[in-house]
C-alpha cells in the first residue's frame, strides 16, 4: 500500500555461525506503475551493524530474485527496505538465508540478479 516513507521488514535473528556457502535470496513482486523516485533495497545486517545493501531497483520493475552470498554470523537479519507514493503494491514472496544450488533459480523469473561479493 501507499506509505509515502520508508517502510522496513526485517527478519528474526538467524544463527548461521559455523556455516559455509551461504546464500540470502529474496523473491519480490509489485502491482502497479511505480514512479522513479520510489525502490526496493534488500540486504542483511549483522548484530548491531549497519545494513549491507546487496541490491536495490528504483522504479518500475516485475517480478525479481536476488540472490546473494551471506557471510555466517551468530546473528544475521534479512533486511527489506521500499518506498511507494501512490496506489502500487511491492510483495515480498519469499526471503530465505540458506545453502543452495543457484545454478538453476532463473526459469520463471523475468529478473535474476546473482549479486557476487
């Protein structure tokens, strides 16, 4: 819905310390004609560090994956950040941290973003 500011989800704190090839992958949709000056961010944050920011869209856009390698921390949250300022609606479908096999995610997306560190 309409927030006209910046709204905020972000997950519960994840324990992933001891783990290796870790992935955060985010699916977003939206409905409606989104303008340029509104976005979607979406990162993580680790403890009480300032939000990484692994990929971000301003305007319009369709239906998106991003995937990105996450380090493992003890504390680790999903962060999702948008900005809308009229009648269009952004989905977060699904926001995961997890191993996962990436080389075959992209059927059925129009977006697939592999953001490599």
């Amino acid at each position: 819905d309409n927030v006209d500011q910046e709204a905020h989800w972000e997950s519960k704190s994840i324990d992933l310390e001891g783990k290796q090839n870790l992935y955060l992958s985010f699916h977003i949709t939206e409905d409606g004609a989104l303008d340029a000056d509104d976005f979607v961010k979406v990162g993580y944050k680790l403890g009480n560090d300032d939000t990484v920011i692994v990929w971000e869209q301003h305007g319009e856009f369709d239906d998106v994956m991003v995937i990105s390698p996450i380090p493992a921390h003890p504390d680790l949250k999903l962060i999702m950040k948008v900005k809308n300022d009229g009648s269009e609606k952004i989905y977060l479908e699904e926001a995961a941290a997890t191993v996962i096999d990436h080389t075959d995610l992209s059927k059925g997306f129009s977006s697939f973003f592999l953001v490599k560190n």
